[in-house]
C-alpha cells in the first residue's frame, strides 16, 4: 500500500515562505508522476506544480517564478518550496503519485495539509 504524508504547512503572513514536504512510503523515481495539488472550499482541487513520468516539470501559471517542486528520490520525499504566498494562496495543499502496477495506473493522495496566508 502507498502512502503519502505532508507537512510543513502552517501560518504565514503575505509575502512569506513556507516549504512543504510529501514523504511516500517505499521508494521513489524519477519516472512517477508525482504533484501537488491545492483545494479551497467550494471550489475543485487544482495542480500547483508537479513532475511528469518524463521527469520534467510543470507549474501552474499563477505560482511561476514563486514555487519550486524538487524531489530527493534518497529520502523517498517531494518538497514545495514556496515564496512570496498571497492570501488567495490559502488552502489545503496535496500530495499526488501514480504508481503503476500490472501496466495500470494507481494514483494516490495525501490527507491534505493547511496553508494559511494571512497577516
């Protein structure tokens, strides 16, 4: 069974940083499709930035330039490192991997960990 667990989320004021860690259980690659999504209230959980099964990587137009995924495949973790947090930015914020098995894609996620903007 994958699973997958967050933290470093929390409290912070516009402007500032936090860093966000995803540890898997069992090993890592650089060909999973791992990501991180975001969901506020009300509204459908979004991509922030994530690494296709190429190893290449991709980010949401709105936090480019400020987010940065990066993945330590030695710790079996993927961390988001993100700067200058605006307020809207508030949400829960999720770790996503597919893994395959039998040529079947399984995909997993997070329990979610809170990201609060606010001064």
């Amino acid at each position: 069974q994958v699973q997958l667990v967050e933290s470093g989320g929390g409290l912070v004021q516009p402007g500032g940083s936090l860093r966000l860690d995803c540890l898997a259980s069992g090993r890592i690659f650089n060909t999973d499709e791992m990501s991180w999504y975001r969901q506020t209230p009300g509204k459908q959980r979004e991509l922030v930035a994530g690494f296709t099964a190429m190893g290449t990587t991709n980010y949401a137009n709105s936090v480019k330039g400020r987010f940065t995924i990066s993945r330590d495949n030695a710790k079996n973790t993927m961390s988001l490192q993100m700067n200058n947090l605006k307020p809207e930015e508030t949400a829960v914020y999720y770790c996503y991997r597919v893994v395959w098995r039998d040529g079947a894609p399984l995909t997993y996620w997070g329990p979610g960990n809170q990201v609060t903007v606010s001064s």
